[in-house]
C-alpha cells in the first residue's frame, strides 16, 4: 500500500524527470573538474616548478654554397627610345595620300622595310640618324650623302666611299638597286631630263654638220695642192677628228665611269686631238700662200660648237641620274624598331606623325641612389621577377647621374631574349631587380658573422664542436683559424688556415 507522500515525490519526480537528468549530470561533471584539476598538472606549470637544464652551446651548422650581397631596385618594363615618324609630303608632289603598306602595331620596322606607300611610291627604313631633309641629286655634296652611303653600304649595296660626301653616278646608281630590293621602280631624273637629253644629242648632231661644212669650205679655199694630195689630206683631217669624236663619245657612264675609266677616256681624248691637230697642220701646209684665213676661223668656231655642244649633252645625261626624293625614305637609330602606334590608314591624307616607333628590345628602367650607383657598372648582370614566378636574367646597359649629387641615378637594364609571351606580359609592368653587387666566385663554406672570435695575434677563428653542444662547456670544441673573405647578409665567407671544418660542422655562435 502506497503512502500518500510516497505518491507525491512520485509525481514530482515524474513531471520534472528531464530536470532532474540534466542537474544530475550537471552534479557529476563538477565533481570530475575539481579531481582532475587537483592531480593533472599543465607542462607550462610541470616546466615551472622543474629545476633549469644545464646550459648548452648554441651552434649553427657550417654552410657551402654561393655568397652575395644583392641591391634592390623596382623597375619599369617597356619599350624605350618611342620617335614619332614624320614623312616630309611635301616631295609628293600632289596630295600625300596613303595607298598601302601600313604596318600593324607591334610590328617590326627593319632596314629596307617599306613603311608606307604614299601616293603609290614606299617610304623605305634605313640606318641613320639624320632625318631626310632634301632630295638627293647628282652633284650634291653634304652629310646626308654620307648617310645615304653608308646606309648603303650596311644593307650590302655599293654606292661608293662613304669618306666622299659628293653624291656621283655611283651614288645614283644605287638608288636603283635600292628600289630594285624593295620591289619598286626607282625614281626618274629632274624633271624635263629626258626631253633636254634628246635637244642635246640634237645639238651634238648640228654643231657636228656645221663642223663638216666649214672644213668642205676650206677645203676650196685652200686650192694649190693635186686634188690627191688635197683628197688625202682631207681624208686624215677627217678621219683624225672622227677618232676625236669617236673618243669623246667613248666618255665612260655610269657605272662605269670609275676614276680609272675616266683618266683612261681622258688621255684616248688627247691622243686623237693631237692627231687632229697633226693632220690640220699638214693641211694648211698644202694651202701654203692662199688666204684661207676665214674658212680657218669657221672651222675653229664649228669645233668650239662640237665640243660644247658634247658637254651639254654630259650634262643633260647626268641629269636623267635616279635621284632619291626626300619623302620616300625614313632614317631610323637602332633599327629594328617595333610600332607602338599607327595613326593613318589607307585612303587617309598624311598629316603629323604617321607612325610612333620605338626599340624593339624590352628594357627595365629604374632608379639608385647615388650611393648604391657607385657600386654598379655598365655590363652588371641582373635578375628580376617575371609572372610565373620564376627569375630572368638582365645586363645594366646605362647609368646616368641625376641632375645633382642628391638625386637618384637612373639605371636601364636589358633583359636576356624573352618569348614573344613573356614580352607582351611584361610590357608596362614594374618588376623587382636584384643586381649583386659583391659575389663569391662559386660556392664557398660560410657562417654567420657571429661564429668569428679574435685570437691572441688578432687573427680570425671558429669553434667547431666536434662532441654533444648539449653538453656546454663539457662539450669537445676546438678553434680553427680562418681566412674571412665576402660577407653578405649576416653570414661571412670563411676559408680553413689552421686546421679543417666540412660543410655541417656546427659552429659555435653563443653559448
């Protein structure tokens, strides 16, 4: 039989059961916490309350390998020298408009390159520095023939000694043979050259019948002499003045017209005018006592027209030379050069720069101080960072000094060849230069400036321990004399002079 206060702690305890679970357990976990933290002690506290180990030596191990001291700079990648192009229209003639041959932009622009076609004719790309400032024509002296000649001369043409500034037949002729390479016709003569070379070949042919005439007329005059021997001796006159016209027609042209081809021309000249000169003489002899004195004078006046005639046409031969007109040729420094930027297009008008070239070759520009400049030379090697993560080497190419002795040196550097991609990553980027500025010749043992003691004699040493550091100044150590040679971020090149260490001996640094 069930008391009534048993019944009511039975339903006390059923109602609440979940309560009574949770604070049983509740119970139970404090009693736990309190015995284990009684009897479980920390490491911290087991460490603490623990006598001090004996002390040891602290050491560090012998290492072998490459020591240098590395300055570091940032550095801007690019394409450097940017020259706008500029084409003087003006040699056109008509409107300059552009018909072709437009490059694209990182192009390249090599000698013998054809820029751009204007008008139908090329802006050819040679090697100089001097801009084309006028067009080139026979007999034209300066230091852009020079150029041109030597433009020449880098792209396997002859156009004659590059020490003469006289552009000569040569020259002219190769401008031909540039055209030729490029694909073009070369360029005509001045203007009317061809219809003047024509009145002078007929003024040749006039005076020449003048000339016939005028001896025929002295031929009655002169009477006296057998018709024979008066035949005979007309026949030589004529014949000794058809070699010197033979000879003064023979005048070497180009290109053949070298100096030994016209001194030879010249004294074929002179032979046949003194044979001329011989012949008239036995002439007159034959007319000795009649009065020929005025068929003479024509005679003489008809061969001054011959030979100026003769010259005119010289002349107007040498002005049918090719001439190299100053629009269709671009001179460019450090070619090759790549095209960073196109502002014509074809059917366009040229007007202001047409093209913004610049080197081909990537560099990286930055800046040292004045200090740290010292330290560098032109032909330095260089690493520097590229995208993936890997370094690329580099050669300091320029050092200038900054406008006063404060100010930063700027330092250009040029990388080794890069692929196309890893140019076109770096173009525009700065990147990170390490240039080492003192370096071991290869790898060498070294150790932290803080393992050199002094001996006695002021001589440098290590402490090699060759037993158990933990055992302090128990352990077996012995003192190495040594040799110091670079030292570079906190660790010293060392080099056995008593006694001998390996590469992970540990050395001493503290105890």
């Amino acid at each position: 039989m069930t008391t009534p206060a048993v019944s009511g702690w039975k339903r006390v305890f059923g109602a609440n059961r979940a309560v009574w679970v949770t604070a049983a357990i509740a119970v139970v976990a404090l009693v736990a916490g309190v015995l284990v933290g009684r009897f479980v002690v920390s490491p911290a506290d087991a460490s603490a309350s623990s006598d001090a180990p004996d002390p040891g030596l602290v050491t560090v191990p012998v290492e072998y390998g490459v020591l240098s001291n590395d300055l570091t700079l940032r550095g801007d990648v690019g394409f450097a020298d940017s020259v706008e192009v500029t084409i003087d229209a003006a040699s056109f003639g008509g409107a300059p408009v552009v018909t072709g041959a437009v490059p694209e932009v990182d192009s390249s622009l090599e000698p013998l390159s054809v820029a751009l076609a204007v008008t139908g004719r090329p802006v050819i790309v040679l090697p100089g520095e001097l801009p084309a400032y006028r067009t080139l024509e026979f007999g034209m002296r300066g230091p852009d023939v020079v150029q041109f000649k030597e433009a020449m001369a880098a792209v396997g043409i002859a156009a004659g000694d590059p020490a003469s500034d006289l552009f000569d037949a040569t020259a002219a002729n190769a401008v031909t043979a540039l055209y030729e390479r490029v694909g073009y016709a070369a360029p005509e003569g001045a203007e009317g050259a061809d219809e003047a070379l024509r009145a002078a070949q007929d003024g040749v042919r006039g005076a020449q019948q003048q000339l016939d005439q005028a001896r025929a007329e002295l031929a009655r005059a002169s009477g006296g002499p057998s018709a024979v021997d008066i035949r005979q001796a007309d026949n030589a006159v004529s014949s000794a003045q058809r070699a010197v016209d033979a000879a003064i027609a023979a005048k070497p042209l180009p290109p053949e017209d070298t100096a030994a081809a016209l001194a030879q021309w010249n004294a074929a000249v002179g032979d046949a005018r003194d044979n001329l000169a011989l012949a008239q003489l036995q002439r007159e002899q034959l007319g000795a006592g009649v009065n020929t004195s005025a068929e003479r004078a024509a005679v003489d006046s008809a061969q001054q027209f011959v030979t100026d005639a003769q010259l005119e046409l010289s002349r107007a031969q040498e002005a049918t030379l090719p001439q190299l007109p100053s629009g269709e040729v671009l001179y460019l420094t450090d070619l090759p050069r790549r095209v960073d930027a196109v502002n014509v297009a074809r059917g366009q008008v040229l007007q202001g720069a047409a093209l913004i070239v610049s080197g081909a070759a990537l560099t990286i520009s930055g800046g040292v101080a004045p200090a740290d400049a010292e330290l560098l030379s032109v032909g330095d090697r260089a690493q520097f960072d590229l995208f993936d993560g890997t370094t690329h080497e580099a050669t300091i190419t320029e050092l200038a000094a900054g406008d006063n002795a404060s100010e930063r040196w700027s330092v250009v550097l040029e990388p080794d060849p890069l692929t196309s991609e890893q140019s076109m990553q770096l173009q525009g980027s700065n990147v990170r230069v390490l240039i080492a500025v003192g370096a071991t010749a290869g790898e060498v043992m070294h150790v932290p400036v803080a393992a050199l003691t002094a001996g006695s004699g002021g001589e440098a040493r290590i402490e090699i321990v060759d037993g158990d550091p933990r055992d302090g100044e128990r352990a077996e150590t012995r003192l190495v004399e040594v040799e110091t040679g670079l030292a570079a971020g906190g660790q010293v090149e060392v080099t056995p002079v008593d006694g001998e260490f390996s590469e992970g001996d540990l050395v001493v640094v503290g105890r």
